[in-house]
C-alpha cells in the first residue's frame, strides 16, 4: 500500500474524560428519578442519543449539558461540576489517525497512551 492509496482512519473511542461527564450525567438523572427515554422526550431527542452522552461516546453541547442540568433539578454546585467536566472534555486532543488496515490492538493501545495519567519505563 503506496502513501497515495492509503486511507486513514480516525480512532474514534470515548475518552475518560467523556466517559466522566457521562457518568455524571447518568448519576443526576438517576438522582432525579428519569429515565433515558423521559429525558430524550423533554429534549425531544431519542433515548440512543441520552445513552450516547451516558457512555462518553458522543460529546454533547454545553448547551445540551445544561439543559439536562436544568431537567435533574442540578444545584449550583452541580452545574458547576457538569460544567467543569463539559470543558476538560472538550479541551482534549483530537483522535489520532492511523492507517486502515492497522490492527485493532494497536489502535486501543494507541487510545490508551493518549489517556494515561503516568509513564513507566
């Protein structure tokens, strides 16, 4: 495979800092007694969409944030901290991008270093 040819592909996985605001998430919803589905509807969004922000597979808005903040019943402290973890997650580095083909292993590994805290030798 000449460089011409080859294709690139994006590691798209959720990243721990995603995944944090996404459990945050999920915590004030089930604090506020909602289902995924009942908050989708207040959005007027789907219940797939709910769970993506859930999971940190799909960075929402600010906007969506606080919405959903506003639809817990989030206290001052709360939205501060939702707000908090929107913007460590929207300030990481953008996916590394491989070549296709590369092996699967390689890209979690990838994904991996991109995400720790320390090194060691």
């Amino acid at each position: 495979m000449n460089e011409s040819t080859a294709k690139i592909r994006t590691v798209a996985a959720p990243t721990r800092a995603k995944r944090k605001l996404g459990i945050f998430l999920a915590e004030m919803r089930d604090q506020s007694g909602l289902t995924a589905t009942e908050a989708a509807k207040e959005l007027l969004t789907n219940q797939s969409n709910i769970s993506r922000y859930e999971v940190g597979g799909v960075m929402p808005l600010w906007a969506t944030v606080a919405m959903l903040m506003n639809l817990y019943g989030a206290s001052e402290e709360e939205h501060a901290t939702a707000k908090k973890l929107w913007e460590h997650a929207h300030d990481e580095p953008r996916p590394v991008r491989l070549p296709a083909g590369t092996p699967k292993s390689f890209r979690k590994l990838i994904a991996a270093e991109a995400e720790a805290d320390s090194e060691r030798i």
